[in-house]
C-alpha cells in the first residue's frame, strides 16, 4: 500500500488469488468449484415445500450424531419416520456416503415398503453415492433450513434420546461391531415398548450383518 499508494482490501486479494488461481491447495479449490456449480444447477428443495402427511413412509428424517473420544470419532446415522415415529440407527467409522447409502438400504429393507420422501441436512454424508441410492430408490430429497431444529423436530427429540437414556449410560463403545447389536436390543425397546407403539415389528435382528448388501436384498431392485 505504501510502495503503490492504493489501498489493498480483502476483497482485492481475493479476485486476483482467484483471477490467477492462486490457491495453496489447488486441487481443493477446483472441488470446491465443481461442487458450488452443481448446486447452483441443481436448486435443493426446502421441507417447507412439503405437505406432510400422516401415513407410514411418506417422510423420513435422516441426521448424523458425531461421537469424539480423545483423537477418534464415530457415526451414528439416525432416521425417524414422521407419521409412526420408528427410529433406526447405526454406528460407522466414518462419515462417507457410502456409508449413509449402506444406511439407507437398510433403512428401507427394515420398512419393508417404498420410502417416498427423505429429509436432510447438508452434510457431505448425503450426496455422491448416497444420492445415487435415493435416486435407484425412487426417493424425493428435501433439505432442513439452516440452523432451523424446528424443521426437523422429530429426529432431534430421538437423537437426544438415543445419547442421553442409552448411549452416554454406560453403553458407549467405539468398535461398531460390538455397539450396533446392543443398539438394536434399545431399538427394540425404543420402538415396540413404549407409548409411540407403530403396531408392526420389522425384523431389526435382519440387519446385523455388515458385510450384507442391502441394495440387493430391497425388493425390486
């Protein structure tokens, strides 16, 4: 500024570091480009543009809950279903796609029937292959505004039930191998012995084992 006497903003160094592709990571800065395209041409439906209706499967909230313990972290994916309330859940070792579509056909083999609308956030978890999933499924997307708890109140009031009454209660394990067969037995409890009764049983004990295919086993795929 004192050499060329002009003012240098923030602003300046921006558009010349992208003008001349001046980033310290290069090839971040180009996936980060491609992502924000896509989203520009593909406009994301809000919740607020869905009528809900009170009949099983119609809408299923899906979240992530992190768990941090010293230097590892762990995933429990979490859904909801709007009308009945059942709940299912599952640890993984990481948070990839691959890992929420694995989710999401188990999901849909527990149900037993087609799913017709999902609702997210905007976590990396959800998109790439677990787009794909939705699409093969036949299922609508629609996302959670922002910072809005009250567009996903269901799947809130169940994560926090999941970690304040089981998992944070002496029932904390990082192998998932050996915590997602305990967090059945709660799912069990949550869903069939409580006052939300959904008046069905699907056969969670069918879902224990991680080395299953679920996107072969849903009918009709």
């Amino acid at each position: 500024e004192k050499e060329y006497s002009e003012d240098i903003s923030t602003w300046k160094i921006e558009r010349v570091i992208r003008r001349y592709k001046l980033y310290p990571d290069q090839n971040k800065a180009e996936k980060t480009t491609r992502k924000r395209a896509r989203a520009r041409q593909k406009p994301k439906k809000r919740i607020t543009q869905l009528v809900k209706e009170g009949r099983p499967c119609f809408l299923f909230q899906l979240d992530t809950i992190v768990i941090y313990w010293n230097s590892l972290k762990r995933y429990i994916l979490t859904a909801v279903d709007h009308a009945t309330k059942l709940g299912y859940a599952r640890m993984y070792k990481n948070k990839s796609s691959r890992s929420a579509a694995d989710f999401l056909y188990r999901l849909r083999y527990l149900v037993g029937q087609p799913i017709e609308n999902l609702q997210t956030d905007n976590g990396s978890e959800f998109a790439w292959e677990f787009e794909r999933a939705t699409a093969k499924l036949g299922i609508q997307r629609y996302f959670s505004r922002v910072k809005t708890p009250k567009d996903n109140p269901e799947i809130e009031r169940f994560n926090q039930t999941l970690e304040y009454e089981w998992l944070y209660n002496s029932n904390l394990s990082l192998d998932p191998e050996e915590l997602n067969p305990r967090l059945t037995e709660w799912l069990v409890e949550y869903n069939f012995n409580r006052p939300h009764q959904i008046g069905v049983y699907p056969d969670l004990l069918a879902l224990q084992d991680p080395t299953h295919n679920f996107s072969l086993k849903v009918k009709g795929l």
